[in-house]
C-alpha cells in the first residue's frame, strides 16, 4: 500500500484471542486497497488503549477473549471513544449474543463464517453511519424474544457456573443467601430448566449470559 493509499485507508483494530484467525483476517482485510489494519490485540482489555494508541477507526472484535469479552470491550468503548466505530465478529451466533451487542453499542454483528468480502463491506458501511446485521440472526433474534433474566439474576447464574454454593455466591455478590435463592429459582424458571446447571447451560446457548 502506498504512502497515499494509506493515509486515506480506513484504520481498523482486530480482537481476536486465536492468532491463527487473528492473522487470517488481517491478511484478508489486507488485500482490500481502502483498508489498513493498524492493531492487532489478543485481549478484551487491551482493546480500548490499543484504539486510543493507533487512532483506529473501525474495532473488529471477537466476542470470547480473555480479560474482557467482545460485548464488555464495546460497551467500554463505547463509552470512552464514541467515534470509533464497532463490528463484531463471531462464531458464537446466537440471538442473546446479538441483543447484548446492540445494547453495549456495536454498530455491526457479523459470523465469521461469512466471505471476508461481507466484512470488509461492513466495515465500510459502519463507517458511513450504518448498522449491518447478519439477516439470519436479526430473524432468529426477532422470533426469540428479549432476554428474559434480569441483570442480577444473571450475574447470579454466572456466579453458579463454576459450581460455586449458594454461601460463596452470595459472598461474592454481596447478597444473602436467600436473596441468591430467589434470583437461581427465578433464573431456573425463566430458562425452563430443571436445576442450575442446565439453566446455566441453556443461557449460555441463547446467548443470554
């Protein structure tokens, strides 16, 4: 890329904890003559400075990454640096997943099973003030409905997924026991699930946790 070509090209960040795709897809989005892929970060906590640090235009982010997720980095950013632009790219399509990341202020929801053609167009498009979202999930996320779990009913169920009892639960979140009952019980029936454990599982599967 020449010198001019480059001081006109879209600046993009990519997030991404698997290097191996990480670098598919910043040659991919390299082969594109108006974009320039300026950041690479492996982490969600490193993708608000590493935007600040390169003045970058466009975040592509992953949605599991290690220190902070996807949908927690474009909440942050959002937030911090309203300018930039977000597209999230993910294998995990679900419904929930999409909600979350139009709530936290994505601009674009992408799987990353798509030709690198559709990403760079979105990227394009974000730039201009538009919200691509994948048809397929934007239908499935219609027919599913809201997340039905409230925000600490969530962070309850988290709490519970790596076996933890209700006494350390509570301990972490700074609720008592019966509180953290209430909210297990309530999540349990939203999710229409026998117990904890397949509740957990089933939010997970909708995206709703």
């Amino acid at each position: 890329m020449s010198d001019d070509q480059s001081s006109t090209a879209i600046r993009v960040l990519l997030a991404e904890d698997q290097g191996m795709v990480r670098e598919a897809l910043a040659a991919l989005l390299g082969l594109e003559g108006d974009i320039d892929v300026v950041a690479q970060v492996a982490r969600g906590d490193e993708v608000l400075a590493a935007v600040l640090a390169h003045d970058v235009q466009v975040a592509v982010l992953d949605i599991e990454m290690p220190g902070m997720t996807g949908i927690e980095a474009a909440a942050l950013l959002h937030r911090e640096s309203p300018q930039t632009k977000i597209v999230i790219a993910t294998t995990f399509g679900r419904p929930g997943y999409l909600r979350r990341a139009m709530e936290s202020g994505a601009d674009a929801f992408l799987v990353k099973d798509a030709p690198a053609a559709e990403l760079a167009e979105a990227v394009r498009r974000v730039l201009r003030g538009e919200r691509v979202i994948d048809p397929v999930l934007a239908a499935a996320a219609l027919a599913e409905g809201a997340n039905p779990l409230t925000g600490r009913e969530r962070d309850v169920l988290a709490a519970a997924s790596d076996g933890a009892v209700n006494a350390e639960i509570a301990r972490r979140l700074h609720l008592s026991e019966g509180t953290v009952r209430n909210y297990l019980s309530m999540a349990i029936q939203k999710t229409a699930a026998r117990n904890r454990t397949e509740a957990v599982r089933v939010a997970r599967e909708k995206g709703w946790l």
